[in-house]
C-alpha cells in the first residue's frame, strides 16, 4: 500500500507525462508547415494599403522567417472563409524591389502557375498583380485581376507587403487556384531589387537557394494561448499542487504527534 506522499507523487509523475506527450503532439503537428492561416476576421480592401495596423492582430505571426534571397522577414497569415490573407515586413537595399508569392506549386516558375506579386515595374509600379507564372523567366498579369495588395516602402528601407486573394476566384484561365480548408499547400517567396523589374540594390531572385515553405488554412482561431504556454501553466500548477499536498501531510503529520 502507498503512503499518501507516495500516491502524490506518483499522480504528479503521470500528470507530467501526459502533459509532456500532449505537447510534444501538438509541436508535431505545428511543425509540419511554415505557416498556419488561422480562421480570423475580414479584412476590408481599403486596409490593405501596405500599412499595417490592429487587423492583422488575429493573424498568425511567425517572426525571423529567411526568405530568398537574403533577408529575415517576420509574416502574418489569416483567412476569413472567403479570402487568404498575408502580410510580411523586412528589410531590403533598395527603395524599388518587387516581391512575388508562388502558390501551391513548390517548383520554382513552373507554368501554368498561381502567383502575385508587388512592385514590378513592368507589371505595375507600386502595386499588386494577380500572375501566372509561364515558366523560367515568364509571368503575365491575369486578365481577372482577383484580390487586392499593396507594397510600401518605409523608412530604412523596410518594406510591407499585403495580400488579400480569393479562396475561390473561379478563374481557371488566371490558373488561379482553389484553396481549401484544412489543407497544407506550398508557398514561395522571392524578392528582387537589381533588374528585371527591380532597382537600387545588388539582390537578385535568382541566386541561392529556393526554398518552399508551406501554409496551413486551419479551419480554427488563433489560440488565446500557445502550446508552450499551456504547457508552462500546466507544469506550475502541478508543482503547486505537489507543494500544496505535502504540506497538509506535514502538518496532519505533526498535528498527530503533538
């Protein structure tokens, strides 16, 4: 028969690997993409605007994310049901660069291809365009320009990059494609400002290496508290509840002997 301090421990030690097992569960299943779109409110088209204020605060946010080809970006990732939304902000070496998203097809400028991108001089200035990629070295602006972006170009040259795309634009002549909830599809990002489009700075698109991240569109909302932080609060209340109980056997114990 186990004492009562033994029971408790016992209990404690079960507790903490259920916990321990629940969270490693959870950071496996995190880890199988890059990026998790949570089920979060609209976003109106006047507020993409490459300025980001309080509406991306339900988004979720992956910071110090490398992006090709050289810079850390930190990326927010929501949808509403009806639109995807991303944003993304960095620094570049130059005040006119263009950015480009690559969607579902992880091989990089592959034809027939759903993309967007922001600032191509040749494409729009200053703005977004709804692409298809057409091979290495080919892209072409849809002739349904479905969803709405901005690009901005801040102060020490940090950039803001917005995106509102359809889910489901119906457009199969733009090779747009159709998202849906509770799947992982690829995503690339890629950023130029030395030609091609591009001025100002030495990066080009085309050097290093390409690397696909992946977006999750999660039919949930963001979680008040992550995983990590569940875990902690979990650990600490175990702890207390460990100290708690022996300290009543502590004073039954010295209350029977007095």
């Amino acid at each position: 028969m186990f004492s009562n301090i033994s029971k408790t421990k016992w209990f404690s030690l079960l507790l903490l690997i259920v916990l321990t097992a629940a969270y490693v569960a959870v950071e496996k299943v995190y880890a199988q993409f890059d990026f998790n779109a949570f089920l979060s409110n609209s976003i109106s088209d006047e507020e993409i605007d490459g300025i980001m204020g309080s509406e991306w605060n339900d988004a979720g946010n992956h910071a110090d994310m490398p992006i090709e080809p050289s810079a850390t970006a930190q990326i927010w990732t929501k949808h509403d049901g009806t639109y995807l939304y991303i944003a993304m902000q960095f620094t570049v070496d130059s005040t006119n660069p263009w950015v480009t998203f690559q969607f579902v097809n992880p091989n990089h400028m592959s034809s027939g291809t759903d993309g967007a991108i922001f600032g191509h001089d040749t494409l729009g200035p200053n703005e977004y365009r709804d692409i298809s990629f057409e091979g290495l070295g080919s892209i072409s602006a849809d002739s349904n320009q479905d969803g709405v972006g901005a690009i901005f170009v801040g102060p020490s040259n940090i950039i803001t990059v917005e995106m509102k795309k359809p889910l489901s634009s119906g457009d199969s002549t733009g090779d747009d494609i159709e998202w849906t909830v509770g799947t992982i599809y690829p995503l690339i990002i890629r950023w130029d400002s030395n030609g091609g489009g591009s001025s100002g700075g030495t990066s080009n698109h085309r050097s290093g290496p390409l690397s696909s991240r992946t977006v999750f569109i999660n039919s949930n909302e963001i979680p008040e508290f992550s995983a990590l932080t569940l875990f902690i609060v979990m650990i600490t209340l175990t702890i207390f509840i460990i100290i708690l109980k022996k300290c009543r056997v502590h004073q039954q114990t010295y209350t029977t002997t007095n």
